[in-house]
C-alpha cells in the first residue's frame, strides 16, 4: 500500500464524521472515539444513505486503528459515496491537493527525527574509536626506599581513584609490579602493603615513557615484629621493652586463622609481647598483614598470621 493512499484514507475517516455531525451533531469529532452507540449509529446511516453496511469488527479493524492495509474497494467506494463523492477514485482525485500538501510536511518530519539520530550514532561511534584509540597500557613497579631492592614475593595492593566512582582495585604481580590499562592522563594510585607504609602515588602518564618506578617507605615496626618471630635472641627482655615501646598499651592485636572454624583470635598488649618473647613461644613465622599506628607512631592495630615453618 502507498504512503499516498493511506494519507487518503485518514482524510476520508474525517470527510466521514464530518458527514455524520450533519445527522448527528453530538458525535465526537475523533472517530477513534467512536463507542457502541455512535457506531450503530453510523451503521444504520450507511444502510438508509448507500445501501451498505458494515460490522462492529470491520469498524475498529480499520477505521479505529491504522491497520497495514486498506479495506476493499467496493467498502472503499461506499464510504466515499457516504462523504458525498462518486467513489474512491472520486474521492482521491478530488483532495488530491489536500494529501500531496501533507505528504512534504510528514517526509520532512522524518528526516528531522532520522538525521540527527545519524549524527548521534556516527558521534558516539567516532567516540568510542577516540577512547579506545587513547588506551595505553602502564607498568608500576614499587622498591624499597632504604635499600633500592625491588619490593617483590609481597602482597602488594593497589586502588585507583576515580571521579565520582568507587576505587578500582589491583593486586600487583609476584615481582612487585602492576601493569594499568587506562586513557587518564593523570591516575591517583593508594598503594597498601603490609611492610611499608601506606602511600598514595599521583602520575602524569607519558605514553612515551610507560614504565614507572614507584618508591615505598618501610614500616619498620612491622618489619621488627616479623624478623622478631623469625630470630633466635638471646636477650629475651631487651626484646619485650621494644615491643613495648612500640605497641599501644590499648592495641587491638588479632591472629587470622584459614581454618574453616576457627577465623581470627584477639590478644592485648601483654598476651602479644609473652608470646612472642617466650623461648618456647608458639608465634613463630608471623606474617604481617594490616597495622595501623596513633598519631605518636604506636601500633594500635595489629593483624597478622602465622606461616607454616619452612
């Protein structure tokens, strides 16, 4: 079916309630509206004007909907002959002005509707060429501030910082180093490890010099305990007083267990230091994992777990 001929057949549902307010002036002027009454109304009028007649489905099929086709041209003719014309033909010819005025209007409103959805689509693809494009791939690497040795067989952790989003976070290779693909020409890296301080590492990223060497400084007090549990000392109480001196007296101090039924066990001060410093002590081969320190450079939280004797 024509576009052109589909706009005739909606100018002819309005020829047709414009007939039926002549005999029916209460009659709304949307035939899409047409309930019950008014359309038996408009039957009866086509019986007692053309001689025709259709039914309740055939009228909502077609005259309250925009169905895929037209109906059939004896049906076309009649309703025509109801708005006053010869026929369908008729009818076509003589409001032929009136449809080729309208078709223009609704082609261009197309094209105002269908170019810039083009545009769009070209821009966003166009976009995402440019964002891809810009994707460089970066390697941080992380040493030691005191010896210069490269920090590796470490757990090392790393958080982006992204705008207006949560952290992005990484876990750096077994030698101690992390490879970040972004398009950022800044990045703000929070890097965590349990023998070194915590650091937050802001770059300007050159794509011509992609590997970057990070510096980390070592927190020596963790660093003491775990060489502490590894050592054989003599002077067992010159060993208490720096554990002392270096942990708070209200520290929270917790073991981690990988039982399935035992998680985590709490120590004070006290219970942490007889121990670690007994001879005999059961804490051997302690590994570090999370410390925090007051603002006098106490440990006040201390996490840790033991390995397994090598």
């Amino acid at each position: 079916m024509q576009q052109q001929e589909r706009e005739h057949f909606r100018l002819l549902k309005k020829k047709i309630v414009d007939a039926m307010q002549r005999a029916y002036p209460a009659v709304s002027s949307n035939i899409v509206e047409w309930r019950g009454q008014e359309i038996t109304d408009f039957q009866e009028e086509l019986g007692s004007k053309v001689n025709g007649h259709i039914s309740e489905k055939w009228f909502y099929t077609h005259m309250k909907s925009e169905s895929g086709s037209l109906p059939r041209i004896d049906v076309l003719n009649l309703l025509s002959q109801y708005a006053g014309y010869t026929g369908w033909d008729d009818f076509m010819y003589q409001n032929r002005s009136q449809v080729s005025s309208v078709s223009p209007i609704r082609k261009t409103n197309r094209v105002f509707i269908v170019v810039p959805l083009l545009v769009i689509t070209v821009l966003a693809i166009l976009y995402l060429a440019f964002k891809i494009y810009n994707i460089q791939e970066y390697r941080f690497c992380f040493y030691d501030a005191d010896t210069r040795e490269p920090i590796s067989n470490n757990i090392i952790e790393v958080s982006m910082l992204l705008t207006d989003e949560s952290p992005v976070n990484f876990l750096c290779d077994p030698d101690g180093c992390l490879v970040l693909k972004t398009d950022q020409a800044t990045v703000t890296l929070v890097v965590k490890t349990p023998y070194y301080q915590t650091d937050t590492v802001i770059r300007l990223l050159d794509k011509f010099k992609r590997d970057e060497m990070i510096r980390l400084r070592p927190n020596n007090y963790a660093l003491m305990i775990h060489y502490f549990s590894r050592m054989n000392v003599k002077d067992w109480q010159q060993r208490r007083n720096q554990l002392d001196r270096m942990i708070s007296d209200s520290a929270l101090i917790f073991q981690v267990y990988k039982t399935e039924y035992v998680g985590m066990e709490l120590y004070t001060k006290r219970e942490f230091i007889n121990k670690l410093t007994m001879p005999a002590s059961s804490l051997k081969h302690i590994e570090i994992l999370d410390t925090k320190h007051s603002p006098d450079d106490q440990i006040i939280l201390l996490r840790f777990r033991q390995k397994e004797e090598p």
